[in-house]
C-alpha cells in the first residue's frame, strides 16, 4: 500500500502573494488552475506546499506550472542528493533536512523546491515537516548573526580610514603653513628650518599612531 498522502491531502499550503502581500489562502482544497492564472494577471505568484504527494497529484501541479519531467521524476523516484537544476525559467533545488529525536538518533529528509516566474512549490519527503516552522527562526537567527559581523567589520574599517586620513592630515597641515607664501616667516629663514619641519611631521605622526594604536583603532 503507498503510504504516501492522498492528492488532497498532499496539500499542506497554499497561498496567492500580490505584492508580498498574501490575498487568497485556499490551502489543501486550492483550485491550481485559477490561482495560477490570477498570479499572472496580477504579476503576483504562488506558493504551494507538498508533502508526500502521490505521482497523480504532482503530475497533476506539473501540468498547471509547467514543471520539467525530469524534476517531476527525480521528486517521484526520491532523488537522495542535493543538487540544483534550471530548466528554462524553472529552477528545481534539492535540500537535505534532519531532525533531532531521542536516544541520540539523527532522521533526515528532503525538501525539494520549484521556483518559478509565478510560482514557488515546496515538496517535502521524509521526516521535514517538523522542521519547516523551524526554518524561518534558523534563517533569521543566521542573518541577523551575519549582519552584526558585517556591521563590526565595516565599524573596523571605517576606524582605519579615519586613523590614517588624521596621520595623513599631519603633513598635509605642516607643509601647508610653510606654503603660504608669507614675507615674514622666521623658521624660513633658519639654517635647520626644512630639517626642523621635517622632524616635526614625523614626530607628530608616529605620536598619533602610537595613541591610535593603543586606542585599538590601528
């Protein structure tokens, strides 16, 4: 006997996105056909979800959106490998799910997903559906993990820019005194005067990269 879910069953959600926006929730009793085509006059899509369906029912959602017969075969026969696939405007990915139970035991699942011009279909096989409200939270929580790291990586680096754009400023701010061009400048005419200047704008430069160093800004 398949123990796989009957065709109505096989439907565990169903949406019509406008938007981003979710304007119809059918679920397991959707009319694929309507959905399909009100996503495309509207340039919204759909998200339908699958679990175990039969081979009548997702020949049944690859006939309302067009999915390649390859991809239908790989999600029939249970391709075990993640993988991903185009298939002119559909691409087809293969994921790998696992869920933790007692006694220290691993079972895995696959979530093989449609993604369409107005469509997304995920199909789940094994033990995936426990998992599914879990995803968002994983996702979220990897985001916002990664996030942070680009925020302290961009706080570093803005911090060097400013550490060697002020020792930079050093010279720029001696050479410029010296430039103006006055008739009556004193150290112009002293014998160590360029020396002087020179010992100036290292002295004042390695200070304030040592400081800035010490600061943890270099």
């Amino acid at each position: 006997m398949d123990a796989r879910r009957t065709d109505h069953t096989a439907i565990v959600g169903c949406d019509l996105f406008v938007d981003g926006v979710a304007v119809e929730s059918p679920g397991s009793g959707a009319d694929l056909d309507r959905l399909h085509e009100r996503a495309r006059e509207h340039g919204g899509f759909v998200w339908l979800g699958l679990h175990e369906p039969t081979e009548a029912a997702l020949t049944r959602v690859a006939e309302v959106f067009g999915l390649h017969p390859l991809a239908v075969e790989d999600v029939l026969h249970r391709e075990q490998r993640v993988k991903f696939e185009r298939y002119e405007e559909v691409s087809f990915l293969v994921v790998r799910a696992a869920r933790y139970v007692e006694h220290h035991r691993l079972t895995a699942g696959f979530v093989r997903v449609f993604v369409g011009p107005q469509f997304v279909i995920t199909v789940g096989q094994g033990s995936v559906m426990e998992q599914v409200h879990g995803f968002d939270e994983v996702v979220n929580a990897l985001l916002q993990a990664r996030l942070t790291q680009v925020s302290v990586d961009q706080n570093n680096d803005m911090r060097k820019i400013a550490s060697w754009a002020a020792i930079a400023a050093v010279p720029t701010v001696i050479g410029g005194v010296y430039g103006m061009n006055f008739a009556t400048m004193p150290e112009l005419a002293w014998r160590f005067g360029y020396h002087g200047a020179m010992l100036l704008i290292l002295l004042g430069a390695a200070t304030l990269y040592w400081l800035l160093r010490r600061a943890g800004w270099l």
